[in-house]
C-alpha cells in the first residue's frame, strides 16, 4: 500500500505556555514539534506497511523550517519525504492548504492518505477537505484500521468512548485520533541518520497549483477577560496544602 | 439572511442538546433569518424528531430513507450538497459528526468553512466575525468569515443557549424523495459501545484526575496515594489513556466518561472543552497547575499555582497526619 502522511509543524502547547501579546502569539522562545495527532497518523502508516507491504512518504505545506518535521518522521520510518513551499503558500486557510495537499497526492499513485484529527493551532478541517477536493471517501478520528482485501475496516471514535465501525473503499482519506497506537520513539541517532537526505521541494508551479484567498482569516489573538474564574490559593507548599485539607473537608471532599 | 439551515442531531426519537443551541446560535450570529431545520434518518423516531423541531422552528425539512437510519456523514453530505440552495448558510454541531460532515461539505458547497465557534456577534453584510480557540483553550482568536458564497459554520457544545423560547408551530416538508439514491463509499457496519472497567467514575462523589502535568509514568502513584488517602476515585485526562498509564474507562471528557462528582480535584489538566465537556453538575473544582494561565482556572472554584510534583505529596502527608 502506498500511504502518504500529512504532517505540520506547530507550537508545541506541552512545551510551551501559550501566551499572547499584542494580539500575537509571544513567539520568541516557542519550541516547535510535529502536531501531536500527525505522530499517530505516521506510526500507523508504518505499521500498515510493515504488515501490506508498500512504502510511507510524509509531505508538509511550510517553509524552509518545516523541514525539521519531516526528517523527524522519517526518522521514525517514512521512507520518502515532500515540502511543498511557496511564498504563495504563506496565509493559506484550510481550504488552500488542503487544495495544495492534493495537488501532491494527484502527482504521486497514493492507495491511503493520513492526517491527523486535527492540528494544535487548527480547526480539524483539512483531511475531510483533501477528501472533498480528491472526490475520495473520508473517514475522521479513526482508531483502528484494518486492510480487507480492496477496502478498509475502520473505526471512528464518536462521543463517550463509542467506536463506530465502517467499510471504507480504496483510495481514501482517514484523520487519525491519538490513542490509535503508541508512536515510536525517535532517538537522535535516528535523526542523523537522515540529516544529510535529500528533500524534494516543489513549488507552487511544480504543483500547478494557486490557493484560492483565504476566507477565513484570523484577525488577532487575545486573552479573554477573566470571567468569574477561580480563588486562588498561595503561601508556601506546607501553607497550600493545609489550605486544601480545611476546603476539601468543608465541602466534603475527604471520605 | 434568508438562507440559514441548522442540521438537527437526533436519535431515539428525540432531538439532541445541540438543535436548540443552533437555534440560538443562528439568532445570534444571523438576527434577521428564520433558520430552517434539517433532519434527515428514518421512520418513526424521525418523525418524532420533526415534531419536536418544529416546536421551535418554523420549518423542517423531513428526508426519511431507509439508509439514513444511522447518520452516515458520507451520505449526509451529498445529500446535503444534492438540496441547499446556493449560498446557503449551514450550521452543525462541532461533533465526531459535525467534524465529519463539515469540512468537505464546505469543498461540495463551495462555501466558506468556519469551525467551533465559542462565540460571536450579529453578521455584518457579507462578513461573519466569530471567536474560535487554539491549542486546546490556551489561545483565542478573532476571526472573520466571509459569507458571499456561504459558508459551513460548526458550533461548539454548550456555547451558545439553546433557544426553545418562541413557539413556532412549524411546518414539516417531507423532502425524502430528493434523498433517494445515495451511495456512498464508505458503508455504516455498527456500533461497538465503550468497554466498561473495574471502576465505574460516574458514580463517584470525589475525583481525583490527572493530566499529562504528571510528566511520567513512575509519577502516577503519587496520584493513586492521594486519591487513596482522600477516599477518592482516581480519573485522568485523555493524554493519560493514549499513553496507557490508566485504563480508559477512567478517562473523563468527550470521547470518555461523563461524571458528577460533588468534588473534582484537576491535576495538571490544561482545561480543555473535551476534557471540560465530561464533568457536570458544577462541582467544587480545584485546579493544580503550574501555569497561571491555564483555562482550567476559568472553571475552577479554587486554583492553585503550583508544581504538583511538589504540592502531591505535601497534601498526601497533610491529609493523613489530620486524620
Ligand atoms: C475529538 C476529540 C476528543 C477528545 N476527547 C477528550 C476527552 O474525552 N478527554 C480529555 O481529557 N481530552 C480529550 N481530547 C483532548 C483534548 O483536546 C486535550 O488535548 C486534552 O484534554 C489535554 O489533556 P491535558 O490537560 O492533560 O494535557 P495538556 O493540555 O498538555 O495540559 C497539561 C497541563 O499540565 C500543566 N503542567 C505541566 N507540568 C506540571 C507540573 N509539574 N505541575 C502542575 N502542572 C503542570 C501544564 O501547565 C498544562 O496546563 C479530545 C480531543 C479531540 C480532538
Ligand atoms: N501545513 C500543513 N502541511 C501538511 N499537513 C497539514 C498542514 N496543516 C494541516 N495538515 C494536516 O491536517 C491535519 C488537520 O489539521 P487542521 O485541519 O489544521 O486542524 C493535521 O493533523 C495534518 O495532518
């Protein structure tokens, strides 16, 4: 099975505390990494082919540093990686992201496309979109996959737990939910290991592709006003934990 | 606005929390539309969900097909795409349906997408402006829509106040027949319903939970001692699950468990909407966290800004040496 994974490079919210400043994201001391979800979607992937046989390629829309995230994954065990970057790229919305994404899958012979559920700063659109534009079967938060043949059995994780199990028909697009597996872990051996590999680059005239003007524009971040909010408590660790004796009994918190 | 659609979520006969929430919504974000309900499965418990709709709206478009029975968004949205009228404005749950169906209806309808939306104000001409957040709550966002060629607008749960104040007396259109036909590639088989645990935190009174604050695995049984010598029941956010340190029955949000504790003790839990959206019943919250910005402390009674690594075992020793 040829698969290939979308992945994005995002602040990374476990690393960073968030914060906003002048309508912006403080950026200076951001760590990045790959989107939580696109690790479940790559590790899934592999596994398939470790199973069906076929290969793996990871693509990503961004700029030169997006690199980074893609030889992490194939650090991981994608055999072939993709940037596609333009300046014509930069302030794409969902749609233009997804109209270049597939763009690069009508270039290659794909049998499954990934990605994850949802990016960290996006909206968990752009799968079902690539699928639209492609004409292919979607499927979203899906947290199992099994090859059957020309067609897949997939699950979808729905609320309260609740899997809902469907047929899917080859080619299509499955957004990945976390928990479908446990990525591997990449170590920096692994990562030299393909620090000197060659990208392929392709630009928004290799993919003869021009995003629509984004319809959906973010005009600024910004704190909410704090609302009601909570009493917060301080003094020192001893003093914090005696406070939260007296108030867990009050309320009938100790049993 | 003339051309503002809500899909109605339903089942078992009656209308899901979020119908009336999209009723409010649509009043809110589009004043002057009279929204048209769209309610699509089959037989009886439709016609049940029709009649209950049109209490509020005016007018709901019935499609009744024997493959509608379970809402597969795969047919919902060439069915869709199939009836709305051109620049058609059409809001959804920001459900696992809603995530489903919305994005390529948006590609289908040639329409604008514009997802969970936490709030809003009155559209302006062609231009929606809406707030939506990021990185799970930490960030919030304005953003504007542009609606010239309608748009696809996904509401979260508990948003916006579900409206059932005007009594419509609707009229329901059986529109079943433009549904006929459809076939879709990716075909519904079951449902297989959450595994249940050795602990069942529904019931549970006081809660002790956990988030990836806790860093390591090893950490968990400082937690457990907590919980242990509170008498409390040990619960956890999503991340917890997904790296197997606890059993998923112990997850408490969206995609887990819904619990109504009388106390919720939150330990480094960033506070999103999932894991939010799972405890009812306003609870006494008490919030441990190390960043004094996390949304945890929006909904919490109390907050503590503190490493929990440190202030666990404090409590722990704290609670024992009073009994
Ligand atoms: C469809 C869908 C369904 C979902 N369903 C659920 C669900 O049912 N339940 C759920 O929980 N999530 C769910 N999620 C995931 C959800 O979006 C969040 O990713 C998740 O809730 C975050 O969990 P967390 O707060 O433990 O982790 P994080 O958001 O990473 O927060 C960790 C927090 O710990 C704090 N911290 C770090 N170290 C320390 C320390 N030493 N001491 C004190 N504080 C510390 C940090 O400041 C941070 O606030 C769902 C997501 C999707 C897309
Ligand atoms: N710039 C991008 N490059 C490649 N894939 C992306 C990009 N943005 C989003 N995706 C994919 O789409 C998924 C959902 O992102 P989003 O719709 O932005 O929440 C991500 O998990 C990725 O798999």
């Amino acid at each position: 099975m040829e698969i290939l994974v979308c992945v994005k490079r995002v602040p990374d919210a476990a690393e960073n505390e968030i914060a906003v400043e002048g309508g912006a994201l403080r950026g200076d001391d951001l760590v990045y990494s790959v989107n939580e979800w696109d690790n479940y979607a790559v590790e899934e992937a592999i596994q398939i082919v470790e199973r069906e046989g076929g290969s793996v390629t990871v693509v990503t829309v961004g700029d030169g540093e997006s690199e980074e995230v893609l030889r992490r994954e194939m650090a991981m065990g994608a055999n072939q990686g993709l940037l596609l970057s333009d300046p014509a790229f930069a302030g794409a919305d969902g749609l233009g992201l997804a109209t270049v994404l597939a763009a690069a899958v009508r270039r290659g012979a794909y049998d499954l496309v990934l990605t994850g559920a949802q990016a960290d700063d996006g909206a968990a659109q752009v799968g079902g979109m690539l699928a639209a534009i492609l004409d292919w079967p979607f499927a979203s938060l899906v947290n199992s996959i099994e090859a059957q043949g020309g067609l897949l059995r997939v699950g979808r994780e729905i609320e309260g737990g609740a899997q809902e199990v469907s047929e899917i028909d080859l080619p299509c697009v499955l957004s990945i939910q976390t928990g479908i597996n446990e990525p591997r872990y990449v170590g920096l051996r692994g990562i030299r290991k393909v620090a000197s590999v060659e990208l392929p680059v392709l630009d928004a005239a290799a993919l003869g592709v021009a995003p629509a003007p984004a319809r959906v524009r973010r005009i600024d971040y910004f704190v909410p006003p704090a609302g009601a909010g909570a009493d917060m408590l301080t003094g020192s660790t001893a003093e914090l934990a005696g406070q939260l004796v007296e108030l867990l009994k009050a309320k009938g918190g100790l049993k | 606005m003339d051309n503002v659609f809500a899909y109605l979520a339903h089942a078992g006969g009656k209308l899901d929390d979020s119908a009336l929430e999209l009723l409010g919504a649509a009043r809110t974000l589009f004043p002057g539309a009279a929204p048209v309900a769209l309610a699509a499965g089959s037989g009886a418990s439709l016609d049940a969900a029709c009649q209950e709709a049109a209490a509020s709206f005016a007018e709901v478009w019935k499609f009744d097909q024997e493959v509608l029975a379970y809402p597969n968004a795969e047919l919902l949205r060439p069915l869709l795409a199939r009836v709305l009228p051109p620049g058609a404005i059409v809001l959804l749950p920001h459900s696992t349906l809603g995530m489903d169906l919305g994005p390529g209806l948006s590609v289908k309808l040639g329409a604008a997408y514009l997802p969970d939306v936490v709030d809003g104000s009155a559209a302006a001409g062609m231009t929606l402006e809406a707030v939506r957040q990021e990185f799970s709550g930490q960030a919030s966002a304005h953003v504007t829509c542009d609606l010239s060629a309608g748009a696809v607008v996904t509401l979260r749960s508990g948003a916006f106040k579900a409206d059932a104040s005007r009594s419509a007396a609707g009229r329901i259109v059986d529109r079943s027949p433009d549904a006929a036909g459809l076939a879709a590639r990716r075909r519904f088989v079951k449902l297989v319903q959450a595994e249940a645990g050795d602990i069942d935190i529904t019931r549970e009174e006081v809660l002790v939970s956990v988030g990836r604050g806790i860093g390591d695995k090893e950490n968990i049984a400082l937690v457990e001692e907590l919980a242990g010598a509170m008498g409390a029941a040990l619960c956890c956010s999503r991340p917890i699950v997904d790296a197997k340190w606890l059993e998923k029955p112990r997850q408490v949000g969206t995609s887990g468990q819904t619990v109504k504790p009388r106390v919720y003790l939150a330990l480094g839990i960033s506070g999103s909407f999932q894991h939010l959206g799972g405890i009812k019943g306003s609870p006494f919250l008490v919030a441990v966290n190390k960043n004094p910005k996390a949304p945890i402390f929006q909904a919490a009674s109390v907050g503590v800004v503190a490493d929990l690594l440190e202030l666990v075992p404090a409590l722990t020793e704290a609670i024992r040496k009073g009994r």
